[in-house]
C-alpha cells in the first residue's frame, strides 16, 4: 500500500491503475527538481555574495586612493618653510655630496636625498628638477668617498606631519636625518657657516718612518712620534697660503689663504687588531683637496721623505709638490654658525643652530656605519698602504724652475691630465 505521502500522486488518471515503479520515478523527479532550485539559489546567493564583496574591496581601493589625493592636496595647501636639516652618511660608492641635475653617470648622496625629499611629499618633483625652486644649499661639498656625520642643508619645505620618518623612510639606512630646525627666510647654510671641522681616520703605521721594517697590524705608534705629528700638525694654524694645498689657484689668488683654528691627533685606538689615530681640523673653509694634501704633506715628513722647511716653503709663491693622501678616512664632523646663532638663536622665534640633543644619535651612526666602512674598506682595499708606495715617487726638493720643466713634460706625454671630480672640501 502506498504511503500517505505518496497517496495524492497515486491517484488514478481516467481510471489508470498506479503502479510502485510510477511513484518511485515522480518522487526522484521531484527531489531532483529541489536539488537543482537549491544549487541555482545558492550559485545566484555565491554570485551576490561575491559582487559585493568586489564592490567593497573597490570602495575600499577608491577610498585609500581618495585618501592619498586628499593627503597630497592636504600636503599642497601647507606653506613652505625654510629649515636645516641634519645629515649623516656613509659616502661610499657616492660620487660626493654634491648633485649634478640631468647626469646619472655619477651618483651623489643628494641624489638620493631630493628623490627621498619628493616621495615624502616635502618638495613638488619640478623642485627636485631644479634645486634652485626650493632654495637648496648645503653647507660643504664633500668628495668621492667621503663621509659626513653632521651636514647641514638648508632648503624650503612642506612642513608635513612626522616629516623626518617620513624623508628617512624614503633613504637608504647609511643616509640619515638626524634634525631639523627652522630658520630665517633668507638663510643659506653655505654663506652662513663661519667654521667647518673635519676629521680623518687613518692607520698610524701611516707614522712609521720609511727606514723601519713595519708589519701593519703589529704597529703601534709611540709617545714620541705622535708629539711630532702633531707638532707638526700645529704649524697650520693661522692663516697661511695654501696655494700649494689645492689645484687651479695661484700664488697670488685672495682665495688661496685660509684660516685654521685647530688641528691635532688623537690618541691611538686599535680596531680589528689595526691600530688607528683621527686627526681633527677646524678652519674658516676648506680648498678641494686642501685637507688631505695638509695630513699628505706631514705624512711625507714624519716618515723621512720630505724636510720641515717645506711646510714653510708651500706657503710662500714656489710651486712645491705636495702628495694628496687617500680621501677614505675624511669626515665631516661638524659646521659652525657662531655668528647666526648670536644673532637669531636666541630670538624668540628661531633656535640656535647646535645639535647637543643629536649628539647620541651622531655617535650611533658613525659606530654603525662611518668607522666600519673605513676599516674594513683600509683592510680589504689597502688605501693607505697603496698611497704611501707613491710617496718615493714625489720630488720635495725641486726648485720651480725644475717643477715647471717636470711640468711641461709631463703635459707632453699626456693629452689629458686626470682629475679627481669634484672637492672633499667646501669652497
């Protein structure tokens, strides 16, 4: 007997009788035909489900892009300030400090710092195009490899919010900024420093006279011949004519004299089981190259190659043929605004240009990033070690009249002196 369920589709048609196979066929049609409503709802609630999930993700996509066109309008209405800013950097594989706007041959640490400065949204790109737009300056030019730990900029911005993070997440971490301070409209960090002070780390077997049979990592340097270096060290302070000292100026150029305030070594310190010494030199401004020659000249001295009377010699109007030493060990350390901070440091309105409360993070940078690179570079590429094989080759005792003959042949037998690039050293 058929199931109650089953009774109303048993009845029969026109007197037909039902038969069990008849039923069973109507009740899987019937359980099919569910099935099948049920699939097409849930693919029609699958497929409902899923555009609006596409429409929120899209809601989502258009609103942070609105958020970053409201940022950049935001970023657009703020008022441009003029500021320093502090840097730190490790110059290696730069080109110097200095950019040279439409060349990428040679990459500069202010390469990456305008792209750093346009991706923060602090300048328009057409400012970083043309630094002149957002009134760039930096305080000193530093050369191929040199390094600097306190750089001081001086630019127009956007004073955006967390605007340090911000420039620092867009640099490579041996680039830093570690300050900023504003400042009056027409300030220029180059015209306005009064003194820059530089050091240079070198290995002290540097001292070691050229008679002595030195192995490197065994040298340690003595009492007496660091008295001697610095000494020597000493006779540049004053004002001197330091024609000798660079490249392109002549006995008789103004420029050519420069002041120095300070300058001596420090007491040796051994790093990796190499003994090291930083000599420090604060002056007025420094020539390109002026540095170095100076530390070149009485390396030539305390190691026999040269007299003392040809320190004195290099200042007067006879070409004297001073050797350059490596520029790996060159940092610039600090800039000077004696004269700015007298007069708007404490205005009310502006800060004096010191940075005592960076001083830590200074220290941490050049620990992290300066002192490394230049042992381990001295250890693997033997700066020093190579320069100080040249020094036989200098000729300290030529008369002029022998420099310009030695001068003119040498021009002869090279069409195209080399050149170095651009200064160490600030103008």
């Amino acid at each position: 007997m058929a199931t109650p369920l089953l009774q109303p589709l048993c009845r029969p048609l026109h007197g037909a009788v039902c038969e069990a196979p008849m039923v069973l066929t109507m009740a899987e049609d019937l359980i099919a035909a569910v099935a099948s409503q049920t699939k097409r709802l849930n693919s029609s609630s699958s497929e409902v489900v899923q555009r609006l999930e596409e429409n929120g993700h899209q809601n989502k996509r258009l609103k942070s892009d609105a958020d970053e066109e409201d940022a950049e309008d935001q970023n657009k209405k703020l008022p441009k300030r003029k500021i320093v800013l502090l840097m730190a950097y490790s110059g290696k594989g730069y080109h110097g400090m200095q950019r040279n706007v439409g060349s990428s041959q040679f990459k500069t640490i202010e390469d990456d710092l305008v792209s750093a400065l346009v991706q923060s949204g602090c300048i328009p790109e057409n400012h970083g195009e043309d630094m002149k737009k957002m009134s760039f300056q930096r305080c000193a030019r530093t050369d191929k490899g040199v390094s600097a730990a306190g750089q001081i900029v001086s630019l127009k911005v956007r004073l955006i919010d967390d605007i340090l993070e911000k420039i620092n997440n867009h640099l490579p971490s041996h680039i830093r900024i570690l300050g900023l301070k504003r400042v009056t409209g027409g300030f220029n960090s180059k015209n306005k420093c009064d003194a820059r002070t530089y050091s240079y780390m070198l290995p002290t077997f540097a001292f070691a006279h050229k008679d002595q049979e030195v192995q490197e990592e065994l040298y340690r340097l003595d009492r007496e011949t660091l008295e001697r270096v610095n000494k020597l060290l000493a006779c540049y302070k004053g004002t001197h004519n330091f024609h000798n000292f660079t490249s392109q100026k002549g006995p008789r150029d103004p420029s050519a004299k420069r002041y120095i305030m300070e300058m001596y070594c420090g007491e040796p310190f051994v790093r990796e089981n190499l003994e090291f010494a930083v000599i420090e030199v604060k002056g007025q401004s420094f020539m390109m190259h002026q540095i170095r020659k100076m530390i070149g000249l009485v390396i030539a001295i305390v190691k026999g190659y040269a007299a003392e009377s040809i320190m004195e010699r290099s200042w007067g109007e006879e070409k004297v043929d001073v050797p350059k030493a490596p520029g790996l060990g060159l940092v610039l350390e600090k800039v000077h605004f004696e004269k700015y901070n007298r007069r708007f440091g404490n205005d009310g309105l502006h800060e004096p240009l010191e940075w005592t409360e960076e001083e830590g993070k200074i220290a941490v940078f050049k620990e992290q990033y300066i002192y490394p690179t230049i042992i381990n570079t001295e250890r693997e590429e033997k700066s020093m070690a190579n320069w100080l094989n040249t020094l036989p080759i200098h000729d300290f005792n030529s008369s002029a009249v022998e420099m310009q003959t030695n001068n003119k042949n040498s021009k002869k037998s090279s069409d195209l002196e080399a050149s170095d690039g651009c200064g160490d050293d600030s103008d």
